[in-house]
C-alpha cells in the first residue's frame, strides 16, 4: 500500500478551515429559511385556499422527486437566462433552502397534524385567536412531537451542502476538490474531511440533545 | 333576559340529525342538569352553547348576543363562557400557572405582573394553591380537573359549561370535582353540565333536562322530574341508573 502523507494536505489547514466555516455558514442559512418555509408551508397547506394548497402541494412533490444537484444547476444555470443571476454561494444558499423547505413542510404539518384538536378547542374556548391558539397552544408540542425527524433532516442537510461543490460554491467538499488538485493526496484529502463531516454530525447531534433538553422540559406520558 | 336562549335549534352530522328542534332556556343563577342516554343529542347541545359545533337551523344567544355569528363577537363571548371537557384538556407543555394565566393575559384582562396573584386566587378556589408550578402530567385526573376549572374561573365567566366532565376520571377522585362545582353553584355561578352523576343531578341542579332523540323529552325542577317522571323512556332511564 502506498505510504499516507497527511503532512502535505494539513498545509492547507487555513483553507479547510474556511471550508468548515463556510459549510456551516451555508447549513445555517438554508436550516433557517427552510424552516421558515416550511412553518408557512404547513400552515397553509392544512388551512389556505385550494389553489395555493395545491400549489405548495406540486413544490414539494417537485423536490422531493428531484436530485438536489439538479435543482441546484436550475437555479445556478438556468435562472441567469430568466435575468436572476446569484454568484455561487448565495445560489447554493437558495437552492438548499427550497430543498430542506420541502422536506420541512411535510415534516412539521406531521407536527401539527399530531396535535389533538381538543387541545385547538380549547384554546379557542378561552377566547384566543386562532393565531393565538397556534402559537401559545399548539407549536411547541408540535415541535417536540417532531424534533427527532426535523434534526435528522437537518443533519441531512448539512452533509447535503457538498453538492455545491459542484457550482464552485466555497464550501468543505469545494476546498477538499482543489486541496486534492494541488497535492495528488486524494485518499489523505477525502479521509480527513469524512473525519471532519463525522465531527461536525456528532457535533450536531450534541447541540441538538442539549437545545432539546433545554426547550422540552415538561413531562409526557409514555 | 334569559341568559341563554336555545331556539328552535337543528344540527346534523351528514345525515344524521343530532338535535331536532330544541329550545331551552337557561336564566342566571340556574344549575340546568342535561341527562339522558348517550347519543342523545346532550353534549352536541352543550358543544353548540359556545360555537364549538355550528347549527343547521335556529338560534342560540347568550346575553342576548348570537352565538353563530361573526367570528370576532364570537371569541368576545367564549371569553365569558368557561367550558370544561371530560378529557382535561390542559396544555401539556405549560405549568399550571401558565395553563391557568395564558388567556386571561393575552385577552388583556390581567398583566404579566398580576397573573401569578390571579392563578393563586382561583387555585385557591379549587383547593390546589400548592400546584401551582407543576406540569399537568404531574398531577391526578382529578387534580387535572379542578385546574382545568381554575382555568375558566380565571376568566370570571358569566357561565359555565360542563361536558361529563367525572366520566374520565377513577371512581375515588370523582367527589372533588364534584365538591368544587358545588362549591362554584352555592357562590351564585350559572351552570349547564351534562352528567351523569344523578345524585349530584338531584342535590345541586334546580332544572334538570332530559333528552332524547335528539329532543327535549321533558324538563323540570329534580324533585319533580325523579319522583314523578311522565314519560315511559324517562321512567326507564330512572330505572336504569339506580
């Protein structure tokens, strides 16, 4: 077996470094805007008028049944011709977001749908507006109900980041490309970023444990 | 003016009807029983008092307000209609103080500054001023109940609504509930309960409303409607809960 030499390819710790930086920057981004279309997107798909259901209804049939690097070239190089031109990383920012947004829709009208309508019911018999009664009644226990599947979406999602690497987008998988370029070192390269995808997953799922503990502290019956 | 004034009311789920033609009139300061076999038709009247089921025909008004009106008049009202469910229907995820303090703060009947005191006072009431920071999943069906009471008293409701709300609850913890609710009606509070809790029917209501078929079969004074019921499907009904 050919000798390992990591030494040549931790030359470049400046530029894995700003890959990490980059890749969380871009999961962080598209986690945000994702939920956000997704807390919409669940909310108007169980309450809106028929065309937009059915709408929100085709984006995440649309998605869900495509590959992410496909939508990824549709926005990167596709839209440029309808005049909306995004530079790499806010394109790649765009295209994850409305990837992770489908997935977040089904997951959190799950969430919703999980929550008893006596507990609606009750909120409403108090006197509360139905915005009311979603946010300060039915959210949270709708969010725990769907903390495992939202989380392991997210982390999906940050190891999904890598597609961009495919549109020049400066992100870990990006920067690992062009290390290997320079020094030849594929296996050295592609070794030591799994190790730092691992690390930044298990990191993931500590935040997430603590955040959880913290957010979720009534108890439930089992 | 009555409190409550249920007119000519029909309801139906799909084809079935529910509730043919009930009227029924509710003054304040009265304890009204609705008893009757299950199916009868009590809890969708019950459910139909506070807007919770809409109607296919007929009008009910409370405080000379409509019920199945706009949606806006209709939350002014449920503000002064407390309901309380056979299932609890405490929110999981709020201490007892916050299940007790949400609606009140947010309909801006109390500060944030002021609720604690509020959720001590009607806890109080209630018997379980010592609960205050627990979790529903901490406490007994019973204990449950009686917050779920304090809850609505919160709002200082001008009527209460019951929904079989002892059925769910083990044999041992039914009598502090019922206590509390007697309590609420020595102190003046307009009830309407669906029970089937006959004694407490006989002791504490001054109108008892039996219902079948989706009608009222007969109404009356307990005294009256236990010891000289006229109907043969009321006599039976009697019958078959002694």
């Amino acid at each position: 077996m050919q000798n390992l030499n990591f030494q040549q390819v931790l030359r470049y710790q400046d530029e894995f470094l700003h890959g990490i930086v980059n890749t969380l920057e871009m999961t962080a981004i598209a986690a945000l805007f994702g939920l956000l279309i997704g807390v919409v997107g669940a909310v108007l798909v169980g309450n809106g008028p028929r065309p937009v259901r059915v709408l929100i209804k085709a984006y995440i049939e649309l998605i869900r049944n495509t590959p992410p690097l496909i939508q990824l070239f549709v926005i990167f190089f596709i839209f440029p011709s309808a005049g909306i031109r995004l530079a790499p990383f806010p394109s790649a920012c765009v295209a994850l977001s409305v990837y992770f947004g489908a997935y977040a829709i089904e997951i959190i009208r799950s969430g919703l749908a999980s929550i008893p309508k006596s507990q609606v019911e009750a909120g409403e018999c108090l006197g509360l507006t139905r915005f009311e009664v979603f946010r300060y009644v039915v959210l949270a226990p709708a969010l725990r109900n769907i903390y495992p599947s939202i989380t392991s979406q997210l982390i999906l999602l940050l190891l999904g980041t890598s597609v961009a690497s495919q549109i020049a987008a400066e992100e870990l998988f990006h920067t690992a490309t062009f290390v290997e370029s320079r020094t030849f070192r594929s296996f050295e390269v592609y070794a030591l970023i799994s190790a730092i995808y691992v690390a930044l997953v298990v990191a993931s799922h500590i935040i997430f444990a603590v955040v959880g503990a913290f957010a979720f502290r009534w108890p439930v019956r089992r | 003016m009555a409190l409550v004034e249920i007119k000519n009311v029909r309801k139906s789920f799909g084809a079935l009807e529910v509730l043919k033609d009930v009227s029924l009139t509710v003054e304040e300061g009265e304890i009204v029983t609705i008893i009757g076999r299950s199916g009868s038709g009590k809890s969708t009247l019950l459910r139909c008092i506070n807007g919770l089921e809409d109607i296919q025909d007929g009008e009910i008004f409370v405080e000379g307000q409509q019920v199945h009106a706009k949606m806006k008049k209709l939350r002014e009202l449920r503000q002064k209609v407390g309901i309380v469910f056979q299932a609890f229907n405490l929110f999981p995820h709020l201490t007892v103080e916050r299940n007790i303090t949400l609606a009140p703060i947010r309909t801006g009947r109390v500060s944030k500054a002021g609720a604690r005191a509020l959720a001590e006072k009607v806890l109080a009431q209630v018997g379980l001023s010592e609960k205050i920071d627990a979790y529903p999943e901490q406490l007994s069906g019973g204990q449950q109940q009686r917050v779920a009471i304090a809850r609505c008293l919160a709002m200082s409701p001008d009527l209460m609504l019951f929904d079989e709300v002892t059925s769910a609850l083990d044999p041992e913890l039914v009598g502090e509930v019922l206590k509390v609710m007697e309590d609420m009606a020595s102190r003046g509070m307009t009830m309407i309960l669906v029970t089937h809790e006959m004694a407490f029917a006989r002791d504490v209501a001054t109108k008892i409303v039996f219902m079948h078929q989706g009608r009222v079969w007969e109404e009356g004074p307990p005294s009256e409607l236990f010891s000289n019921p006229k109907t043969p499907e009321l006599k039976s009904f009697i019958g078959s809960n002694h």
